[in-house]
C-alpha cells in the first residue's frame, strides 16, 4: 500500500477467520486504518492495483483514523476480536474492552 500512497496505521485480521470457524468459502476480512483512506468508492481506484494481485478471498474494509472509533460498531468488533497484523493493536482491544466494561456498569 505504501507504494500506492497509502500509509497505514493499522491493519487487522478480523472475522471468521480470526475467531478460528472459517470454512472453504468463507472470505478473508482484513481491516486497514489509514489517513489517506475515506472509506467511500475513491479508495478503490486507489488501492485498485493493490486488489487486483491479491487473493480474491481477500475483502479489506477501510477506515479512516477518525472514523476508526468504538463508537462504529465495525471498528469495536475489528478491536475486540480482530488479529493485528500491524499497528499497536493490543491497546485498541484493551481500551476497547475496558470502555465496553464502563458502558456495561451504567
């Protein structure tokens, strides 16, 4: 991605393969963090060849840093049971599960 002009933050290996129940079929979701994403259309012409040499199982969900908060039910599922694959993801899921455990005590 840095070739492309995407500097990620972070990256995330999420969904079913993360939880460990992926079957043949099943897509591989992968969640990217970055400031020159917007999570709209544009991103694909961006990242287009990119995903043209990847797996075709591959499904990256895109995020900006704003919007890559516990407040998106997305971001909070990819921070409490996603795999990192790059950034500092261990305190994502830490702040993620604490705030979680506050909201819960309310």
């Amino acid at each position: 991605m840095q070739n492309l002009g995407i500097r990620l933050e972070a990256a995330y290996l999420y969904g079913s393969y993360a939880k460990g129940y992926a079957h043949k079929d099943s897509d591989i979701d992968v969640a990217l963090v970055s400031p020159d994403l917007t999570g709209w259309v544009d991103d694909f012409e961006k990242m287009r060849p990119a995903l043209l040499e990847m797996d075709s199982r591959i499904e990256p969900v895109r995020f900006h840093p704003d919007n890559f908060r516990e407040e998106n039910p997305l971001a909070w599922e990819v921070k409490t049971t996603g795999i990192p694959l790059l950034g500092n993801g261990k305190n994502d899921k830490r702040r993620a599960a604490t705030k979680r455990k506050r909201n819960m005590k309310r």
